[in-house]
C-alpha cells in the first residue's frame, strides 16, 4: 500500500497539510522527540511524539477521512484504509425504500447494512402521515383519536395506542398521582397496581405536593396525606389561588385620555 508520509519538515509537509492529509508527524517540541520518527506508514493514524517522554502514539482517525488505497481513494474505518469504491454506488444498491431505516455501507466490505429508526418517527404510509414501530412505517391514523380514545381517566396508567393495529393499552405505572378524596379534593397519593392510593405518612414533611396553593399536612388519626386547596395570593403576590392552582393576576391598565383635535 502506498503512504503519503512526512520525515522532513519542509514546505512540502506543508502543502500535504493543506491537502488535508490525515497522518502527518507532529514537529518535535523537546529535545527528546528530535530523532524520534513516529511514521507507522498507515494514513489512517495520527503520528504524534510525546515531547514529556519522547513515546510514539498513532491514533485511529475519524471514520470516513481520506487515504490511498494502494493508489486509488480510500476511506479511514477503524484505522485501517479501506477501498472507498466498495461503496460508490451505495446510495442505490443500500436503499430498501423504507422510511423506518437507516440505510449504510460499510467501506470495509462493501456490505450494506439497513437499521430501524426509533420509535415514533414520522414516516410516508402510501402518501398520508405514518409512523415508524420497529422499522416498519405503520398507518399513523389509527391512533390519531388515541388521546381521547385510550384515556381510561386513571393517572396511574400509561395511556397508549400501536399505531399497528390501533389498539390501546393501559399499563399500570409507577410514582406520586393525586387522588381525590371526599371533602378534601386533590391528594398526595402513589401508584399502586394502576390505581392511586393516598399516601400514608408520619408527617406533613411527606405530603408535600409541590403545589403552591394547597395546604399540605398528615392526618394524625389516618396517617393519611391531605393537601386542602387554599384561598390568598401566590407567586409573590402575582397571582391568587383558584381550585389548588395559581392564577396570574390579570392587570388592566387604565384606559387613554382622550385626543381632541385642535
């Protein structure tokens, strides 16, 4: 295989610089480096000598620079130069037509390789709007309704709809939710099973739900959560409570003197 490789430095090392030649020798800064030549003959490593210890390192280039493949164009893959016409026609020759994959060619051998986007991705289903599941570009109207279709109105689910076959699915899920109770309104609870359960406590330190506008505490006789919804301001006094929530204040700026024409 023939290499461009620099031993001298002259204006030549230069112009192979500018040329964007990928393996070149760094200049010696330390005495130690002066007699060291570092050259492993392989376009696809930078040459470097370390000016602290006078060692050699050849690292790897980045996958896809240029070098000579024995006289014709290579690609870098891995540090090793590969014939980069094993790819030339790979646009067409790797193309599987599907949206929901990612077309390559490896320069190593020239073998084509197709992997699945991730899920969720929008994609072309026979010219309306589709969406890729598992690298096949599925009909994305069957859950276009999923919002208010597949909603079972309990906050302990994962509401979902495959876009295959527009079935829903409610799978239990983890974490804090708020459950309603009687008298009370919204509180602190954890999922449990798909259902929200009120949250057990020893005190109010554990029953906080991080909502401004609610009274948190812990029922000594229940050891039960409570966060009873409040009245007064908020946010600094840029809002007022309404139904456990913050409400911006709404200002109305006076109205304009009137203009008379002189």
């Amino acid at each position: 295989m023939m290499a461009l490789k620099l031993h001298v430095r002259t204006a030549a090392a230069t112009a192979i610089l500018l040329a964007g030649c990928a393996d070149v020798q760094a200049p010696a800064t330390s005495p130690l480096c002066e007699e060291v030549v570092c050259d492993d003959d392989d376009d696809c490593t930078t040459d470097t000598c370390n000016p602290a210890n006078g060692q050699c390192s050849n690292v790897a280039a980045s996958d896809g620079a240029m070098c000579d493949f024995d006289g014709a164009p290579g690609q870098c893959v891995s540090g090793a130069c590969q014939d980069a016409a094993l790819c030339e026609d790979a646009a067409v020759r790797c193309d599987d037509e599907n949206d929901c994959t990612v077309d390559a060619c490896s320069p190593a051998d020239g073998q084509c390789s197709n992997v699945a986007v991730s899920d969720g991705d929008m994609c072309d289903f026979d010219g309306a709007a589709g969406v890729c599941m598992s690298g096949v570009c599925e009909d994305a109207m069957l859950c276009s309704d999923a919002p208010s279709r597949c909603d079972d109105d309990e906050t302990c689910t994962a509401d979902t709809c495959d876009p295959a076959n527009g079935v829903c699915s409610n799978d239990p899920r983890t974490g804090t939710c708020q459950s309603e109770l009687m008298d009370f309104g919204p509180v602190l609870g954890d999922c449990m099973s798909g259902m929200c359960v009120q949250r057990f406590c020893d005190d109010s330190s554990q029953c906080n739900d991080n909502r401004e506008c609610t009274s948190d505490a812990c029922d000594s006789f229940t050891n039960r959560c409570t966060n009873t919804n409040r009245t007064g301001s908020c946010n600094s006094g840029q809002g007022f409570c309404l139904g456990g929530n913050c409400i911006p204040n709404i200002i109305i700026p006076p109205p304009s003197p009137p203009t008379f024409d002189p």
